[in-house]
C-alpha cells in the first residue's frame, strides 16, 4: 500500500503519530485541568462547608444557648447530635462556662486531623441573661469527607476529561487519516510511481470537487507543474541528444574546418600587420601605390576579382574611386557621377551590403557601377565620418561571416592608410593656408583698415628712409599734407556712418594719381592724408596736389554745412626737401603741416612751402 | 335484669372458687409509671388494700412510663368483650383525653386520678358527664400545695441553720419535673410564688430535671458551679433530690448543712433521708389519690356520687412531712403496706354520717 521507504527507518503512519502527540498532550491537559478543576472544587466544597458550618450554628445558636441555660443537657445532646449530623460537620465541641466539654460527630474524641480541619467557633449565650456567656460551641468541618469528596470529584473530571481527550484524539486521527494522509499516501504512491520514461497521467486527488483549494490542492497543482516541465524537460533533452549525436557525427569535420578558419585568420593577421608595415614611414608621393598595393593583397586573400576604395568627394554626393586593384580599373572608374551611386544605403545590417547573383542586395546601381551582379560593399570610416567604400567584386561574404570580420578589419586598414592620406593633403592645404594668412596680416598691417590707404606706422617705417635715400641719391622728396574741409561739421551732419563713407571715397582719389614705384599714400589719422613722393620736386608735387584737389571736388559728395561750397572739398599743404631747411622728415613734415595751416585760411586750395 | 344476671354469675363464681373473691364491681387502672417505680408502686399499693376492703376488682396495667402505650392499653381495654365498670386514668403527658375519647366511646365510666386535664385540654372536652358522658370526674392532689409546703419549709430550715450567702440571703436553684406535666408545673408554681414572696430568697434559677436522677444530677452540678453562692436547692421529685445531693457531695457540699435539699414524695428511702437531714423539706402524699379515686368510685358505684363536691375534686392530698411524721410514716408504711388503712373510713357510702370527703396524708397517719 505505501511506497517503498528506502531508509532502515519503519513505517509510522502520521496520524498514529498525531494521535499520540494529542494523546499526550490531553493527558497533560487533564492533569492540569483535573489539578485546576478539583483545586476550584476543593475550595468550593471548604466555602460550601464553611457556610454549612455558620448554617447549623446558626439555626442551633439559640436553642442550644437555651437548653443550655436550662441545663437539659438530653436536649443539649440531641442538638449537638443534630447539628454533627450535617454532612460536613466533623465534630461539634460544646465547651460550658462551667467547664464542660460534650462532643458529637464521627469523631467522638478530639482528634489532630479534625483539629487541623477548619472549624468555626460561636459563643453561646443565655436567653435570660445577655451577658452571660453559657458556653462556646465549636465546629469542625470533616475534612476527610472533604478529602473523599475531593477523591470522586478528581476521578470524575480525571474520567470525564480522559474521555474527551480519548475521543477528541480518535476524531483527529479520523479526520487526518480522512482529509490528509489517504491524499498524501496517494500522491506518495503517484510520485513513486513516476518514470523518466513514462510521466504517466498528471495527479488528482480521489476526493470530492470543492469550492475552494486547499494545500494539498496546491501540492496536487505543484506536482502537476513539476511533471508538465519533466515533460518539456525530458523533449528538449531528447532533442539535444539527438542534436548531439548528431554534431558528434560531423565534429571532425567541424574541427577541421575550425582550424582551417583559424589558420587563414593567422594568416591574414600575417598579411594585415605585413600591409600596415609596409604603410609606416612611407613617403606621400608612395602613398597611393601602397594602397593600391594593399587592396590587391586583400582582392586576392578573400579571391575577389577587384577592389576598389571609394571616397566621397568633398562638396559632392559621389564617390571617387581613388585607388583599385587591378590598377587599371581606376583610371577607368575613376569618376562617378552622384546619379549613379546614392550617397548612402541605409541597410538593416550596418555597414555591409552584400550582393549575389541571386540578388541578395536591392541597390542595382552598384552592380552597374561595379560591373559585376557579386559584390561586397563595407562603410568605411575616416575620422568617424563615413567617408568611404570598400567594394569587392566577384566575392559575396556573408555578414555573420568571420569573412566578414576580416574585411572590417581589412576596411579599418584601408580606413588608416585612407586617415594617413587626407591628413597629408589637409597638411599641405594648411600651410598654403597660413602662408596666405600671414600676407594678408603684413597688408593690415600696413594699412589703416577704413581707407586701404598705408596707415601711419607703416608710413613712420618707411618716411625715415625714404628721407635717407633722397639725401644720398640727391634726389627730391616731397610730401602732401591733406585734410577734409570742416570735416567735423559733416561728421555732426551726416554721422559717422557717412563720415566713414566720405572718408573712403576721398581717399579712393589718391590712388588713381600716385601709382609710381615709392609713391606712399598714408591716412594720418582722422580726415588728415599725407603721400610721400619720392623723386618729385615741389612744383609737380604741388600740381599732382592740385589735380588731387580737383578730384576731390569732382566728387561732388555734399556737405550742407561746409562753409566754403555745398560740397566735400580738401585743403592741401606742400613740403619738398630742401637740404638747407630740412635735416630730417620731421622737419619736412612740419613744413608740410605749416602749408597746410596756410591752406586752410580759405580753404579748398593747395600752398606749397 | 343484666345486674341478676352479673349477681347470679358472681355468686356462681363465689360458690366454684372460694379462693377468687366475688367483687362488686370491676376497675382497670392504666398506671403510667414503671411497676417498680417507687412512687407508682406506692400508689399501686395504696389502692390495692382500699380495693380489697371495699370489694373492688383492681387491674393496674402499667404504661412503663410511654404514653403511647398507655393509649394501646386503653384500647386493648376498650376492645376486651368482658370491660371493667370503671376506668381510671392519668393525664400523664397529657394523654388523657385520647384515653377518654376511647373509653368514653366504649361506654367505661372514667375517672382522672393524680393529674387532670389541663386548661386547654378542659376547653376542648368541656365539662365532666357532658360531652362525655361516661367522664365522671376527677380527683387531683393540690401540687400548688406541694411546691408551697416545701419551699416554706426549707426557707425555715435554711434560716434556722444560717444555712446563707454572704449577702445574708438564701440562694436557691430549682429543679423542677417536667414542662409538660401539670402537677410538675404545679408544684414549681406553689414554690416560686413562695420564694417570690420571701425578701431573704433569690432564685437564681429554674431547670426542669425531668424526673431523672441523673438528669438533676448534673444540672445541680452546673447550677452549682455556675452559682457559686448557691444555699438550696428545691426538687420537685425525691428521684432528682437523690441526683442534685450526689452532685452537692460530689462537690464537697454537705447536704443538711452547708447545702440543703428539699424534695416531694413518700417514699422509705426519702423519708429515711428527711429523717437524717439530708433533705431538709419535704412532702408527701400524693400517691394516694389512686386509693382515694377507688373510694369515690366505690360511693358512686353505691349511688353516693360525689357531684355535689364537684366533679373535678381537687384535694389537698400533700401534707408535709416533718422528721416525726417521717418517722412516723416510716414505722407505719415502711414495708408500703397499707392495709391498715381503714378505707372504709372514708366512705360517705360505708360513713353515711360522713359529710365530706378528708382525704389526705394527715388523715392515714392519724
């Protein structure tokens, strides 16, 4: 009936073992409750006594008092009698004023037991004479009959309590055998009988369909779960044993293949690092054949009939192929236009697009491009911008491939051969770049920025030697001192903005009339122009002074406020170098600066010193 | 008719048997008391001699002191084919009148001796010869009489022998009979009212011994312990005087002298006892009514009914007895013969020149 129990243990069934544990634990109950109930009854019985005892001392008090007085001791007798009659009365003592003692009870002698019982004592008093105290009647309780009482009273709850423990026991060993132990000798029963060949039938209960689940419900459903999974697991098991058996069958095969994969991976490390050496210290102008070189080492490790690197043209949505393999091929390709290749394909899988003959890739302007239906297209980074392509034509590999990983590795080489190309070209942009930057900075230097005109230091750098070399060529040196007529009232006229215009139109005048080699128009600062004119003697610089004026007044720019005509007009100073006045520039300048000073009396015309 | 016939038949049974006396007439008296009970049995005694002399069948049947067999006596009389002509009774405990309820309706002629019925007992059965027919009367010794004769007297013999408390006062305890007899109660009045009368008494208190010796015995002995002062005691009964002297010598008391008794009745013993002074009081002669009760039977049996002085005759039957009566009485009577009493004497029937009846102690002793 129950399952083999493979331990030298016995079998003991729970409920026998239930059975025993409330057994005991009634057995203890009903002593304690015995101990309890005939402690409670104890005291019951000793207060039930007690009052028994104030009872019949009592009811007798009086007429015992009186027949007393009387001295009818028969009568005195009869009551004490009567009153040791009452169950619990052990003995009743009467004790006289005149010392005698008469006793009544089971226990006609005065014995230590009763002596110990608890007693009530009351003092009896004459009828006739209130103060006189005929004697004192005192009752014992029988404390055996309390103690035989207290016997039958323990054995009968000992009885009734061991009854209830007895049938309260065999009720619960009922109902565990009844809702427990069956089901749990049945799943036992079920779960022994379980095989990893035959799961069998999932587990139910031999019970009745109720409203609600219980533990043994969850125990049925948890063995059910466990079983359902066995089931899975045992299918999946047998599946893999069978994957198994299989893969054992071709693992030679695999192992072969494996070591043949790995063996071309060396060699390929071999032939990246060897490509890359190649590329170090490599001089610029070798730069491409070195690529091109490189691209026919990968074309033939993964056996493709060409490679190409394609870059996009900076500015262009096309590519250029800058370098292939065979050589030929990229003079031939080497421009595409943008309508031919898209710029991008987006593709699920990344960088890689692979196309077969059967037509794996849906982009056909490659295969048109690249002549041939089997391609393979990888992204290829240069400073992380997706600068280029690698394409392989002949060869489709597979994405997952460890092809594949190799061509990334081939394209991250092709990318730093591609990187260490463009940061030569940018290099050689750059430093045309700076060479131009550099002119242009001498001219701002030079210039005052408004005009375009030499600006006062380049004038200060050039006007002392100018000066030395008229002194040791003997040659003449003039120089016009040029300033805008009320310049300031057409400042406050026009503004700023306008004052600027005016500026630059005034002094867009002088190029046109000083364009020899030497000749140094300068803008001083504010409305104030000079021009150094090497080689020219007062006279014909005085006349250009005066054609510079004309201009001036050519321009016809109006002045509102101009006081000397409605128009823009400048006042000219001239100094030539006169080796008696002048011993340095300074000194011509100031002359200059004096004619000026002349010149501005009235205004509009030109003074020569 | 019927009374040739009974005449016939006795005459018959005189000439048969010359040993059986022929009487005049028959009388069954239900004694209360023990046969060898001293005071029935003087009473018995003092009938028989007066039955004898004036030719009367006497049957004493003896109740053994148990009421309820005096009832069952009464009835097996009352149911006997042959009834006496007469019925004497004792309303012992008061059972007369069960008794003379059962006799009455058998048709007895009863007559109460020693004790009648009492006060209450008179208002439920009334009168003599009324509602009972068949009651003829009573004769009862005066026990008010006993009490007084006895308590005076032992006052006298208290204050002759100085016999006193130190507050120069007699203090005396009584022991009375019974409560429920009346000549006990009787008795116990006479010498209360006596004691009550007498400045130089205190009473201390009153038990009722029962008429036991034993019983009187002990409660002598606690009134003594309980009333240290303690003079007398008066006992209603020589029985209970024997008890209350055993308890006085017991406790070292000497009866005549530091302590004195006084006791009721006339027996040889007591009388012996007043002769030597350990009774100091007492009376007696009570025990005669029975004799007397025959005499007036024997007169109504003769047509002398005593209705003229009664029907509930109420005799001064006490006399108290000195040390010379006692002596007297001893000498005469010591063997409780009293066939030298001349009953006769006392007949109105035998005396026609007898006006009244003189019952009594004194009258014998003469």
């Amino acid at each position: 009936m129950t399952p083999e129990w493979s331990g030298s243990t016995p079998f003991r069934p729970l409920s026998t073992r239930v059975v025993g544990w409330v057994l005991l634990y009634s057995v203890a109950f009903t002593a304690v409750m015995t101990v309890a109930l005939v402690g409670l009854h104890y005291w019951d019985e000793r207060n039930e006594a007690q009052q028994q005892l104030h009872f019949a001392a009592e009811n007798y008090r009086k007429s015992l008092a009186s027949s007393l007085w009387e001295l009818d001791m028969p009568t005195v007798r009869l009551q004490l009698d009567a009153i040791a009659n009452f169950p619990v009365i052990g003995q009743a003592e009467l004790t006289t004023s005149i010392g005698q003692t008469i006793r009544a009870g089971r226990y006609r002698e005065p014995i230590t037991a009763i002596r110990d019982a608890p007693s009530l004592e009351v003092p009896l008093i004459s009828p006739d004479h209130p103060d006189h105290v005929v004697g004192h009647l005192r009752l014992y309780i029988d404390q055996s009959l309390l103690w035989r009482q207290l016997e039958s009273d323990a054995l009968r709850i000992l009885g009734a309590e061991a009854i209830k423990g007895f049938v309260f026991g065999m009720l619960l060993a009922w109902l565990i055998a009844k809702l427990v132990t069956r089901h749990v000798s049945h799943i036992a029963q079920h779960v022994a009988a379980l095989q990893p060949a035959s799961l069998g039938t999932p587990l139910s209960l031999h019970r009745q369909q109720q409203s609600h689940h219980d533990e043994l419900d969850q125990l049925t459903e948890a063995i059910n779960l466990l079983h359902r999974r066995l089931h899975q697991y045992i299918a999946t098991q047998t599946a893999l044993e069978a994957e198994l058996r299989e893969h054992r069958d071709c693992l030679s095969e695999m192992v072969g293949t494996r070591t043949a994969s790995l063996e071309r991976l060396q060699g390929f490390h071999g032939l990246v690092i060897r490509v890359l050496t190649d590329f170090i210290n490599l001089p610029r102008q070798d730069a491409l054949p070195a690529v091109d070189q490189a691209l026919g080492i990968f074309a033939s490790y993964f056996g493709a009939t060409r490679c190409l690197l394609l870059t996009q043209e900076r500015g262009a949505s096309g590519f250029i192929a800058v370098n292939a393999w065979p050589a030929a091929c990229a003079g031939n390709a080497s421009t595409t236009s943008p309508q031919v290749l898209p710029p991008i394909a987006v593709n699920a899988h990344g960088r890689l697009w692979v196309s077969t003959s059967a037509g794996m890739c849906h982009d056909d302007g490659w295969a048109a491009f690249l002549g041939d239906d089997t391609y393979t297209v990888l992204e290829i980074d240069v400073k992380d911008s997706a600068a280029g392509r690698l394409c392989l034509t002949g060869r489709a590999i597979g994405i997952d491939s460890d092809d594949a990983r190799l061509l990334e590795l081939a394209a991250r080489v092709v990318s730093t051969m591609l990187n260490h190309q463009t940061a030569h070209a940018s290099l050689l942009h750059t430093q045309h770049a700076l060479q131009r930057v550099n002119e242009e900075l001498q001219i701002l230097s030079r210039n005052d920025p408004l005009t375009g005109l030499a600006n006062r230091r380049h004038f200060d750098d050039v006007k002392d030697a100018e000066f030395r070399r008229a002194i040791r060529a003997n040659l003449p040196l003039s120089v016009l001192m040029c300033d805008i007529d009320q310049f300031k009232r057409y400042n406050d006229t026009y503004g700023h903005a306008q004052g600027d215009a005016c500026l630059i139109a005034v002094s867009a005048c002088l190029p046109p009339l000083f364009g020899r080699a030497g000749e140094l128009m300068v803008r001083l600062g504010g409305e104030e122009f000079a021009v150094l004119l090497p080689n020219t003697t007062g006279e014909q610089a005085a006349l250009l002074a005066e054609r510079l004026r004309q201009a001036v007044w050519a321009l016809n720019l109006p002045h509102a406020a101009s006081s000397v005509a409605g128009r823009v007009t400048i006042s000219i100073g001239v100094a030539s170098r006169c080796p008696a006045l002048h011993a340095d520039f300074d000194a011509l300048l100031e002359a200059a600066d004096r004619a000026l000073y002349q010149a501005k009396d009235r205004r509009n015309r030109v003074v020569l010193a | 008719m019927r009374r040739w016939l009974l005449l016939c038949c006795g005459f018959a049974v005189a000439i048969f048997n010359p040993l059986v006396h022929a009487a005049d007439f028959n009388v069954v008296f239900i004694n209360p008391g023990r046969s060898e009970e001293p005071y029935w049995r003087s009473a018995t005694r003092f009938m028989q001699p007066a039955a004898d002399q004036l030719d009367i069948d006497l049957e004493v049947l003896y109740a053994e002191r148990d009421h309820l067999k005096m009832l069952e006596l009464v009835k097996q009389v009352t149911q006997r084919s042959n009834k006496p002509d007469y019925l004497i009774i004792v309303n012992e405990k008061l059972a007369g009148g069960e008794m003379l309820k059962m006799a009455d309706h058998a048709g007895i002629k009863t007559l109460f001796a020693y004790s009648a019925f009492e006060s209450e007992q008179s208002a439920a059965f009334g009168k003599p010869r009324q509602k009972y027919r068949h009651w003829l009367g009573s004769i009862t010794p005066n026990s008010v009489d006993a009490g007084r004769l006895t308590a005076e007297e032992l006052v006298r013999q208290a204050l002759r022998a100085g016999v006193v408390a130190d507050d120069g006062k007699i203090h005396i305890a009584a022991i009375a009979g019974d409560k429920a007899t009346p000549t006990g109660a009787q008795r116990l009045q006479g010498a209360v009212a006596t004691f009550a009368a007498h400045p130089s008494v205190v009473l201390e208190q009153i038990v009722h011994g029962n008429w036991d010796r034993a019983r009187a015995q002990e409660q002598a002995h606690a009134l003594m312990l309980r009333y240290p002062k303690l003079n007398a005691f008066w006992v209603a009964s020589d029985l209970m005087a024997y008890g209350a002297i055993d308890a006085a010598q017991a406790a070292g008391r000497i009866p005549g002298k530091s302590m004195l008794f006084s006791a009721i009745n006339n027996s040889p013993e007591v009388l012996r006892a007043r002769i030597d002074g350990r009774i100091a009081s007492l009376a007696g002669g009570h025990f005669t009514a029975g004799g007397w009760a025959l005499v007036m039977l024997y007169d109504y049996h003769h047509g002398k009914d005593f209705k003229k002085f009664g029907l509930e005759l109420h005799m001064p039957l006490f006399a108290l007895l000195d040390h010379e009566s006692a002596q007297r009485f001893l000498t005469r009577f010591g063997d409780e013969d009293f066939s030298s009493v001349d009953f006769r004497r006392f007949s109105r029937h035998a005396q026609p020149s007898l006006r009244r009846y003189q019952f009594g102690l004194q009258a014998i002793l003469q």
